[in-house]
C-alpha cells in the first residue's frame, strides 16, 4: 500500500515510545515558550515592531512572525502540522539570528548578562530538529496520518 504525502510527512512509523516521550515533553516546553513569545504579538500582529524600532519590518512579515510564534506554539504542543509548524518557526528565528547577530552585533552569549543571539538559536536548532525526526507518536499527526498497522 502506497503512503500518502500527509502520512509519509506527518505521520511517520518507527518511533519509540522513548524517542516519542523525550520529543513530547520537546515540543510542550517549546511550544509554551513560543506561545508566551508570540502572545504580545498576535494581539497587535500587524505592527508589535515599534515605529521608532532601529529595524523596520514591514507588517506583512510582523504578521507571519505573530502567526509562526502563537500558531506555531500551539501546533507543536498538539503535535499537529508539526513540521509546518517548524518550518515556519525555523523561518522566524533565523531573522531573529540574523538580526541579533548581524545587525545588532550581539555575541553569542554576553557573559554580563546582556542581548545576544543564543536563544534565536537554540529555538532554531529545535526546530530543525523536529522538522527532520517528526512530532513522535504522542501527537495528532501520529494519530491522525500514521500508517494503520491493521490489515
């Protein structure tokens, strides 16, 4: 039997319930974080970068950051669309480094407690990790697009 696109990107076979549980509490942790961080901004999602900001986003992009973060969030806590959600969230804190990074000249880490780009890209590297290995079984695109195992 031939695996649909939905169940070859969404609900892929083979995981441990280890694997799932330690990708489960991943994406909870995760998921919070990125609702808390884009709760300010899905309430103003059109203009959250203030007008006097060294850096001008336009709001057309202020507005996919606000869906990425607050959607996104929810997304990775259900496990659902989860590596649209990645996608998306891997798109926004790739900005967010290059902005930290590049713009602003941020180091990695200030050692003095100051900005820096760590966070962007920690919150990066879990996202590329859960748009390669899937949202585990404990997630509604396992239950939703996983092969049936019944004949």
């Amino acid at each position: 039997m031939a695996k649909t696109f939905a169940q070859t990107l969404l609900g892929r076979p083979g995981y441990t319930n280890g694997i799932s549980l330690a990708l489960l509490i991943l994406r909870l942790v995760v998921g919070i974080a990125f609702l808390y961080h884009g709760w300010g901004k899905i309430q103003t999602p059109l203009s959250w970068n203030p007008p006097g900001s060294p850096l001008a986003i336009p709001a057309f992009l202020q507005m996919l950051a606000a869906v990425s973060e607050f959607g996104g969030g929810i997304a990775l806590i259900i496990g659902f669309a989860t590596p649209i959600a990645a996608l998306g969230l891997m798109c926004t804190m790739a900005v967010a480094v290059y902005m930290h990074a590049v713009i602003f000249q941020q180091p990695f880490v200030d050692m003095k407690g100051g900005p820096s780009f760590e966070l962007a890209l920690v919150y990066f590297a879990i996202a590329l990790l859960l748009l390669i290995t899937g949202p585990g079984k404990y997630s509604a695109d396992y239950r939703l697009f996983a092969p049936k195992l019944r004949h």
